[in-house]
DNA sequence: TCTAACGCGTACGCGTATGTACGAGTTATA
DNA sequence: TATAACTCGTACATACGCGTACGCGTTAGA
C-alpha cells in the first residue's frame, strides 16, 4: 500500500478501490480530520473489510490521503513561475498556495493526530525547500529582511496561510479577500525593514 | 462549579479540592489537550470519584480551567501600560503576551475541542478587546496600516504569537529569541506599507 | 457533639472505534 | 477456463474513556 510500484502484482479492480478510498479519505479528513475509517469506506463505495485489505491500520489510510494530497499539491505549486523577482515570484507562489493550504488543513490536523512528527515534515520537505529557496533568492537580491532566522520567516508564512484558512472557515474572512490579505501581510513581514 | 460565589454553602475542604483540581487540569492540559480526566484527578491528589463529585463531566472541568487559564492572563496583561504612542505600546503588550499564549496553548486547544464555538470566543472577549482597541488607536495615530479589515490584524498577531510558540515547543525556535521575532514580525504586519 | 458534606474505592454499564476471523461469492487475467 | 486475487458481510474480540451506583469512613463547622 506504501507504493503503486511496490507491489505489481495487484489487480486492475483492486487498484481503482485503493484510488476511490485514498480518494474518499482526502475528500472526508479534509472537512473532519475524526472522519471514521467507516464512513471513508462507505464514501468510497466500498465495504469495510476492503478497506482492511489494503490498509492494515487507520494511520496507514491517513498517511497514504496525506501522501495524496501533498503530492497534488506539489503538482500546482511546481507549476508557479518562481523566476524574476522575489516579491512578484512571492505573490504568485502565495496566489497557488493559498487554495492548496485551505484545502487540506483538517487533513494536516488528522495527520499530525497520528503520524510520528518526522514524518509529517519529511512529506513537507519539498514545499518548505521552494518557500525556503524563494525567500533566499530575495535575500540575496535585496529584497527581503535578513535580521530574521530564515526557517522562522518560512514558517511565519505558513501560519499566516494557515491562519487565513482558518478565518475562512469560520466565516469570519471572505474567501475573496483572503488571497489580498494573505499577500500583503506576508509581503509586509518578508520586506526589508 | 460554575463560580465561587455561585454556592456559598462549599466547606473549606471542597473549595481546597476544587482549586487543586482546576490546578492540576491547567497543568496537565498545557502540555497535553488530550490528558484524560483520570490522570487529572491523580495529578490533583484527589480520587476520581472525587472529581466528579465537582465538575459532572469533563466539557465542564475544561471550562474551569480554560476559565481559569483566561483570569491569569488577564491579570498579567491588564497590568501593561498601553498609553503614549502605539507602536511602543504594542511592543510591551507582545511581550507579555507572548509567555500567557505559549503556556496555555494546548489548553486552548482542548477547549476548542469539548466547548461549544460561541464559548471560547465569549472568554477571549476581554484580550481580544484590548488588543483591537490598541491597534485601533495605533490607526488613528496613523502608525498602524488602514488596508485590512481591523478583524484580520488583530487575528494575525493571534495566529504569528501562537506560531511561535509552536515553534518554541519543537525546539526549532530558542525561547530567548522568540519575543524578538514575535515583535519584529508583528510590527512588520502592521506598520504602514 | 452531632450531622451534613465531603473523600474516595470498587464495580458496573455503556458507547464508540479499531482491528480480526471466517467464509462464501465474484472477477480479473494468465 | 482455471485459479488466484479481490469483494464484502457477519460476527467477534478488545480497548478505551466517560459517567453512574453504591457504600463506608472521615471531617468541617454550627
């Protein structure tokens, strides 16, 4: 179950039920990270004991979602244009990241509930590295404070987007605003003082 | 349970009970928001029968010590001078600030869990208003960005202050440094752009 | 000193969720 | 078409945690 290429014996039939599970299991943790293997598998149209036959515990569905959903987000966030400026390369990576981050915030809370904390951020290597790589260029270029430890300003990003999904969410931000002030309050904190 | 002087016919000895109970539901919840009401009651000294004999279920023993949690922060911010120029003022209140959120944070989370919505944001009514009134002010005295919703700032100075204790707790961040970066981060957010 | 309040142990009931065992029917694929 | 893989239902074993019932010994406080 770790990997489509580990095991090439499996079935035609048995590949599209792990696809509707892992399918059914970002769409449900993403809105209830306490989402009962049950209701996964009656969402993916699947009997429980399937579910059992291709994933032996609750923590191996959550880490393949998890896997899942970091991997369609890579998908969109690789696809962002980072040359040029680092404050304009910024606000286009932070445009993509925004609906990316939103989406699957309760499935990152259901993964931190029970994944070894390692795991979690070995999965997050590759878009902590882009945000880390983006904001070093613009050190270098000037344009973003340097009086800061950089894994801090990485991070502070990630709360502020964190942040803003949460405020959605409870209805206290509109989704049509969230993107400008997301923007102009992570440029704010990156800006040379 | 719900107040001290909701039932003044409590013996001294109960009162003692209580207190040493919301006590050790502070203590336990802070560093664990899944701490079971079991382990609470050995914490506290007293049997769990004991607990139950106060608090009838755990939702209502989490709202004593949220409460509790909320009165000493209180009593620690209200004493911050908030007067002359804003920006100053804000740099005093992060300071203290900054200790109160990181002790209480998975406390904050436990009550999130058990307490109806309406509930946790009735309590942080009071710090919440203090701290809109400051940046409110800090507006008028035309420090402070005008941009973003009111609701927004005050929210990100929320979601960076308990960043930063996440990142103390996972040793990614010295706890020497943090208030540093706590307030050159948030003044960054609201300085005019 | 008397009594209501309190402390506290044991045992129980209950609901929920995870994961297992068995077994029979169905389907992909060599 | 043979067979191994897959589906999936029922039933079961467990574990956990909350909250209750009962009951007896202790202590505060009028």
């Amino acid at each position: 179950m770790v990997d489509s290429a580990a095991r090439p014996k499996r079935r035609a039939d048995a590949e599209r039920s792990i696809a509707r599970i892992v399918a059914a299991a970002r769409e449900l943790l993403s809105s209830d990270p306490n989402a009962k293997t049950d209701d996964i598998a009656r969402a993916a149209g699947v009997g429980r004991m399937t579910l059992y036959g291709h994933f032996a515990t609750r923590a191996e569905l959550i880490d393949a979602a998890f896997v899942e959903a970091l991997r369609a987000g890579d998908a969109v966030l690789s696809s962002v244009d980072l040359g040029g400026n680092a404050r304009d390369a910024m606000a286009r990576l932070l445009d993509s990241s925004w609906q990316v981050v939103a989406e699957s915030a309760a499935l990152l809370a259901a993964a931190e509930e029970v994944l070894p904390a390692g795991r979690v951020r070995e999965l997050h290597e590759e878009p902590v590295r882009r945000m880390t790589e983006l904001i070093r260029r613009g050190q270098d270029q000037g344009v973003f404070r340097t009086d800061m430890p950089l894994d801090w300003l990485v991070n502070v990003v990630h709360y502020i987007l964190h942040g803003a999904a949460s405020e959605v969410r409870a209805g206290r931000l509109a989704p049509s605003r969230a993107a400008d002030v997301v923007t102009r309050s992570v440029q704010s904190v990156l800006a040379c003082p």
